[in-house]
C-alpha cells in the first residue's frame, strides 16, 4: 500500500480564483455567496500553505467537518492542519439554509432499519445530540453567528404531509425525544402562515448563520493551535514513510493520518468522494430586512421551517428580519429566472403581506445524497478517512463527525466505534438519472407551483 500513491493528479486549480475574496456588497447573484457572505463576520486571517509544515493529522477541507475535527485535535493537544482549495466555508458550509436540525431526513425507524441493528441506533442517538454540540462551541466560544436554538417547524400543508408528521413524532417520542406536534391553529400561531394543517416542532434544533459558524469554527481552531491554509487546493495525496506527504502548490504537509473533509465540493485528486453521491442543488431568495410589524408575525419564536412536500420549500427569518426562502434548484441562466418568481409566488402564498417584496439576494449550493439516504465512512488507505453524504443535513452531522474523525484519528476510539460502518466508496450507476431528475422535478413545480 505504501509503494505508490493512492490518489495523484496534475495540479489542480481552485474553484474560485485564489485571488478572488466573496463580494461584500448586495445584489441577486446566480452563483456567488448570496446574502450570508454580506452578513458573516469576517474570516480569521489566513494565509496559502508556502514551504512544508509537519503534523499528526492533515485535513483537507475547510468546511463544518474538517474544522469541528482540527478544532478537536487542537484542544487534546494533536497538531492538525486544514488546507482549504478555497475560502473558509466556501462550499455548502457557506451556502445553506442555516438549519440546525436533529436526525436525518429519514423517519427514525427507517434510519434504524437501513444503518442495521448495531450502527442504527448508535447513529440515530448520536445525530439526536448532535444540535446540543452545535449549541455547546457557540457558547464556549463566543461564536457571532446569529445562533438561535428556537427549534425548527416541520410544517404539512395536506393530509399526507400530516399523517407523515404524526409517524414521524410517534416514533421519535418512543425514543424520549422532546418533539411535540402542533394542530392547525397552535401551527398557525407559530408560523404566522395560514397554509398548514400541522406542523412538529423539534426544540433540540434552530437556526444559525451558516457562514459565520464555518468562520468561527476556523478562528476556534486557530486559536486553539490548528493550522489553517486557505487558497491551497491539494493536488496529491502520497505514501511517505509512515505516513502521508499532502501536497499543493505551494508546498507539503506530512502527517501521519489524513481526514478527506470536501464531501461533494471535491476536485481531482479526490473526485471520487463527489461522484458516489448524487447532487442535489439547493437554492435560497432572500428580501431586505422585513418592517418591525411583520417580523412580529412571521415565525414570532423564530424557528426555522420547511414543509413536507417532495420539492420542498424551506423558510425562516435572519437576525435581521430578512425573509429567506428556499428549495430545490440551481440557478443560472433560465433557472434563476424561473426560481426567483416561483419564490415571489411561494412567498405570498405563504404570507400574503409579503406579496411584491423585493428579492435581494440569491445563492445556491450542492447538496450530496447516497441512495439510501445514509452518511458514508470511508477508510480509503490506513490512517486515511472520510466521512461524505450528508444528504442535506450538513450542519449538526457536520459538526460531529468532525469530533468523531478526530477522535478516531487520535486512537481515542476505533472504526468499531464510530455509528456508522466502513463502506466501499461505490459509484453510484443511477447518478446521472437522480440528478436529471431532481433538476427537473424542481423546475416543473417551480414553474406551475403556487400559483394559487
């Protein structure tokens, strides 16, 4: 295994220019940072990798799971380094809804059923706390990213949507979950929206400004002794004695053991991470800040929502008051123009006052799913491990697999240890149908959908 490189490729550029930094000034972008890069604090100060560094870990990536693990590393005292191709949370760290949410989107049964009777629970009761994880660095740390642990509304706009949430919170509720659901009128004061039957409420879960927590997250690493190099794509990863000789343009990082953190954001020489899972784009409008009279009606306990459909749509407030709404699309091109007025629409249908508010921004990011809903651990050589396929929960999981890759790259726990199995990094031959699919499901509904 040592004999040869394990994954190697010409040099590599970065997805964005390494002298580009994200605009901070308003507008309604179709492939750019959107509103989170106007209202994030600024990034901790970084710099290109240039020379050699040495530590115990290297980790490639500079989203939630790479800097929850060099955050780790660095308070137990191991030497870690974060080479990131880009800018801090450049990926979906930085492009997300900012939904803190408990679970994954599979019922918990399910979960349990497809993870297996060892790895089912053990990974249902892990991604339960893993919003209180969330919670716990912002606090410790003093992170400025508009946490708000209110919960989250999980809203049914039909019959089916209901019936779906009343499984869902029973099988929770069996499990000691503190989820409650909520009838018509207790959902509709707590959406100020009349257009849901139901809705269950999740108060381990809430909201964040996803930006400012990735940036935050690289400043606590700093701080705590981790290394952070931005504008640093990796262009191979290579046997070095022992261990691993990272390399990039700029210069090598040897380590002993490597955590692969770029999940569906990943370029040569790491493709493979990305092309096992299918992509999933996922768009967000937002307006200016809402007058004083409508934030007080809109999501008054300021919870994050989203409701039950297919195509979902996903909708919350900022700090600010700005109304952000979202689902499943890429925009670009025609796209935007289609999303944004389904969004206008979608908006009014929902909240009747907002009708002909102005959209200011607009973003997108990927979202990596697998097919059966379900992360992956990978152990792509010895000493070298990944963890990919959050399919749309990146935030909380994010976060602790981030201490789980950590943890396991220090010997404090072992591979039999972690909730989810060693699995074969295995294309997916459905890839290009699923994400044929998801394009233009969403822009069917999109272009018919509320209407009415």
């Amino acid at each position: 295994m040592r004999g040869r490189a394990i994954c190697a490729a010409p040099p590599t550029r970065s997805i964005i220019p390494t002298n580009c930094r994200w605009p901070r000034a308003s507008g309604l972008t179709s492939d750019g940072p959107g509103l989170w890069a106007v209202t994030a604090p600024p990034a901790p100060a970084t710099t290109p990798l240039a020379g050699g560094a040495q530590v115990q870990v290297g980790i490639i990536g500079g989203g939630y799971t790479g800097l929850s693990a060099a955050l780790h590393l660095a308070q137990a005292g191991v030497s870690a380094a974060v080479l990131e191709a880009g800018a801090i949370g450049q990926g979906g760290s930085g492009r997300n809804v900012g939904l803190v949410n408990a679970g994954l989107w599979l019922m918990p049964d399910d979960l349990i059923a497809r993870a297996g009777p060892v790895h089912g629970p053990r990974l249902l009761d892990a991604l339960a706390q893993a919003p209180a994880l969330v919670w716990d660095l912002v606090a410790r740390h003093d992170m400025a990213c508009e946490a708000q642990p209110a919960g989250t509304l999980h809203c049914a706009p039909d019959a089916r949507g209901k019936a779906a949430l009343e499984t869902r919170a029973a099988q929770w509720q069996a499990r000691g979950a503190d989820v409650a659901l909520l009838d018509a009128a207790r959902t509709r004061a707590r959406t100020g929206s009349r257009a849901f039957r139901a809705a269950l409420h999740d108060p381990r879960a809430g909201t964040i400004q996803p930006l400012a927590y990735a940036r935050a997250l690289a400043r606590a690493a700093i701080s705590a002794g981790a290394q952070v190099h931005t504008d640093s794509p990796v262009t191979a990863l290579d046997p070095d004695g022992a261990g691993w000789r990272i390399r990039t343009a700029g210069g090598d990082v040897t380590c002993a053991r490597v955590i692969l953190a770029s999940n569906t954001y990943s370029t040569a020489p790491f493709a493979k991470l990305r092309d096992h899972q299918s992509v999933l784009p996922y768009f967000n409008f937002a307006t200016d800040p809402l007058p004083e009279e409508l934030r007080a009606q809109i999501l008054p306990g300021r919870e994050g929502a989203w409701n039950t459909r297919k195509i979902l749509t996903s909708f919350r407030l900022d700090a600010a008051g700005r109304f952000i709404i979202g689902s499943v699309g890429q925009l670009g091109r025609l796209d935007t123009t289609l999303h944004r007025a389904w969004a206008a629409r979608a908006m009014a249908q929902l909240y009747p006052a907002l009708r002909d508010m102005p959209l200011r921004h607009g973003w997108w990011g990927r979202i990596g799913t697998t097919p059966d809903a379900l992360p992956r651990l990978h152990e792509h050589a010895p000493g070298v491990w990944s963890i990919s396929g959050y399919n749309g929960r990146g935030i909380a999981p994010g976060t602790l697999f981030g201490k789980l890759l950590a943890a396991l790259s220090r010997g404090e726990i072992t591979a039999e240890d972690m909730p989810l199995p060693r699995a074969p990094i295995a294309p997916d031959g459905l890839r290009a149908l699923r994400e044929a699919l998801y394009r233009g499901g969403s822009g069917t509904v999109h272009l018919l959908g509320a209407r009415v």
